[in-house]
C-alpha cells in the first residue's frame, strides 16, 4: 500500500503520485486518470470503463465494412 497526501493545487485540491503508482498505472505527465467507484471503495485506472463496449462495437462495424474500408486503405 502506498500512502498519499492531499495537497493545494492552486484553487483545487490534487494528490501527488509516488513513481511506484505511475510506473504500475503506465502513467506519465499529462495523461488521464479515471477514479471508478467499486464495492471495495475507489479505484485509480488508466483505462475508461466502457472502453471494452466501444472496441466490440468498432469492431462489427469494421467486420460490417471490411471491403470498403479495405479499399480506402489504398
């Protein structure tokens, strides 16, 4: 476990990552974090919740409109 601290950021209120977490989440500068709330409280992702629900519907539209995308990558 890896303890945090809150701390001013300006107007806001931030927290400030030890380079263990970044190195783990893949995180570097300027990249976006998601807080998802879970049973077992929050969880700090890198990875949108609903990412997996819009690959599967790209992908039956890329399997839908193979030939054509396969033409427009010429």
């Amino acid at each position: 476990m890896l303890k945090v601290k809150i701390t001013t950021v300006g107007n806001s209120m931030g927290i400030l990552l030890p380079k263990e977490a970044l190195i783990k989440l893949k995180a570097n500068k300027g990249d976006t974090l998601y807080l998802v709330e879970s049973p077992e409280g929050y969880i700090l992702t890198p990875y949108q919740e609903d990412f997996e629900s819009q690959m599967k519907a790209a992908e039956k539209v890329m399997k839908k409109y193979r030939n054509a995308l396969h033409e427009l990558a010429k």
